[in-house]
C-alpha cells in the first residue's frame, strides 16, 4: 500500500491484534483491511477464514459496500446484521444470519482501514456491547501502524 511499508513485527503485532479481538468477542472470522484511500481497495493485512480468494467473493463484496465501506467512509465503528428486517445497513448473505463489528482503524485522522469480525453463531451473537474492546483493539493497531 502506498505510504504505508509494514515490516514483520508489524505484521505479527496485527495479526495478534485480531486473535485478541477474536477471542474477546467469540467472532467465527476476521480481518485487518487496510485500504487504498482512491481506489477504496481493500489490502488484506492479517486474516482469520478470511483470505485473498474471500476478497473476490461476492458475499465479501456485498459486506465490503454495506458494512465495511460505511466505516471507511464515516470513521465510526458499526454493529450489524444481516437478518432480514434489520434496517437499510443490512447484509444478506446466503450462508446464514451473521452479526458483525467493525471498526475504523485512524492514524492522524485520516482512516486507513478496518477491524472487522463476524459470527453466524446463534448462541454467540455479536452485539453493542462487543463492539467497545474492538474499538480499542483498533486504536492498537493504529499505533502499530505509526511506530
């Protein structure tokens, strides 16, 4: 990406950041995106059952419009679903319902990318009350980016 070199501590850093961030809220997949500010393309930094191929997937294309790039676009983290009836941010994906949460990851104010994890698991939901670590483990990265 343009501007941004990420050296292998960095890249280690990050991927850790997303266990973390796994792990706290009990998400099934997720990613570190980092973005290209024109082009809005999305740079696959670290990645859990989300890989290169999903980011040409159409169902990753239709969470990239509806959930991720409203991120991008606003800088503020979001909580969805893709139930339907869920209101105009929903996600509707074959698969099954999935709730997600991502957050903007913002360095000198300006949004390089997204945290972003998912879970189609009924007894594990992700809801607003998930979303605060994430937020945090977003503010990580972002240092981890400036160092």
């Amino acid at each position: 990406m343009p501007g941004i070199e990420l050296s292998t501590t960095q890249r280690q850093q990050l991927e850790r950041i997303l266990d973390q961030a796994m792990d706290r809220t009990g998400a099934q997949r997720g990613c570190i995106l980092l973005c290209n500010r024109k082009s809005h393309t999305p740079i696959l930094v670290a990645g859990r059952q989300i890989d290169e191929g999903a980011l040409q997937n159409p169902e990753f294309a239709a969470c990239y419009e509806s959930t991720i790039l409203p991120v991008l676009e606003s800088s503020e983290a979001l909580v969805g679903s893709n139930a339907r009836g869920a209101g105009s941010d929903t996600l509707r994906l074959k698969s099954a319902v999935r709730t997600i949460l991502c957050a903007p990851i913002i360095r000198s104010g300006v949004v390089l990318g997204v945290l972003y994890v998912d879970s189609h698991i009924r007894a594990r939901l992700l809801a607003s009350e998930d979303l605060p670590p994430v937020v945090e483990l977003a503010r990580q990265a972002s240092a981890i980016l400036g160092a």
